[in-house]
C-alpha cells in the first residue's frame, strides 16, 4: 500500500512539475480555458483545468482520511506508511 501512494505522490509531482510543457502539446483546451493573443504577449489561464485537477487532487487526498472509517484498525494512509497505530484506553481521561 504504501509503495503505491508513493508512486502515486511522485506520479502527481512530475505532472505537476511538467505541466507547463505538457500544456503546449496541443491536447486542445478545456470549454472556460481563457487564451489571449495580442501581438507578442500570449495568456492562458486554464481555469476549467485548474478546477478539475483540483477537484481530482482533493477527493485523493480526502480519501487518506475518509479510509479511517473503513479501515479496521482505524488507520489513514499516513499511519500506514508510518507504521503507527491508534491505542485506545478506557477510564483514562485526556481534558
């Protein structure tokens, strides 16, 4: 499990870190992506984009959390990878 997030954070990095070339591929553009050409000024502001990529990074990184609930030792993504455990005792009060 835990081999596969850290594939999967460096996956995210290298997209992230390469977007600026991988956005000039041509793949075409997002409806609400804005691009503006004037003489020799160039903008694009892929809002759609940024939304959506967005929205995809959050619900991964939500899930870590939203895992405890299912999980039967009630561990997220990062106790997991750091080997930690929840102990819980009764009749000990920490307020």
């Amino acid at each position: 499990m835990s081999r596969t997030l850290i594939i999967l954070g460096l996956a995210i990095a290298v997209v992230g870190f390469l977007w600026p070339w991988i956005s000039r591929l041509g793949l075409g553009r997002l409806p609400g992506d804005i691009f503006v050409q004037r003489g020799g000024l160039t903008l694009y502001a892929p809002i759609t984009t940024g939304i959506l990529v967005s929205f995809v990074l959050s619900l991964i990184l939500w899930l870590g959390f939203i895992w405890i609930a299912f999980d039967p030792e009630k561990q997220s993504w990062h106790d997991k990878i750091a080997g930690t455990v929840v102990v819980r005792t009764k009749g000990v009060s920490l307020v």
